[in-house]
C-alpha cells in the first residue's frame, strides 16, 4: 500500500464511528484510486504538451486528438488514462 496515496484514506475510515463495512470501504478506496489515476494522467499530459510546445510541434495551440488512440477501449479521442471506462463515468454523462 502507497502510503502517500492511501494513508488519508485509511486513517478516515479507521477514525469511523461505526466501522464501515467493506462495501462502502471499498468504494472509498476505489473514488480516492480514480482521482490518482486522472491525477496521474493529467501530469502525464501535461508533460508531453510542455515537450511538444519546447519542441515546437504543437498543432494550432493544442494537441491532435484524432490520433489518440484508447488502449481500454480501443476508441479514438483520449487515452486510457482519462478513459471514462477505466476511472468511471461522470455523474453528468448520463445516457449519452
């Protein structure tokens, strides 16, 4: 366990008067793995655009995201990373 990541969330839930149970332990730590992961992706991002700016390559001020390519769902667009079936989908998505 990454005690950067999970030592917040684990000292919330053991401080719970009652215990939770594991269903809604699980859920916690499942919301606190989906905001690492988008985290995770948007420094990851945000990396690449400032390698593509220094290196003069950017396409109208931003990237291209006709040649991004999912390796989850294999659809175009975005990456796994910000892949809505890997880090869940947003309450406001709906139907769509």
């Amino acid at each position: 366990m990454d005690e950067t990541v999970y030592g917040t969330v684990r000292s919330s839930i053991i401080t719970m008067d009652p215990l939770p149970n594991m269903n809604q332990t699980y859920a916690k730590v499942k919301s606190v793995e989906r905001v690492q992961t988008v985290v995770r992706g948007r420094e990851q991002q945000g990396a690449q655009m400032a390698f593509v700016a220094r290196s003069g390559n950017a396409h109208g001020g931003g990237e291209d995201k006709t040649k991004l390519l999912c390796t989850e769902c294999k659809k175009t667009r975005h990456i796994a990373e910000t892949c809505f079936q890997v880090i869940g989908y947003p309450t406001w998505w709906g139907e769509k």
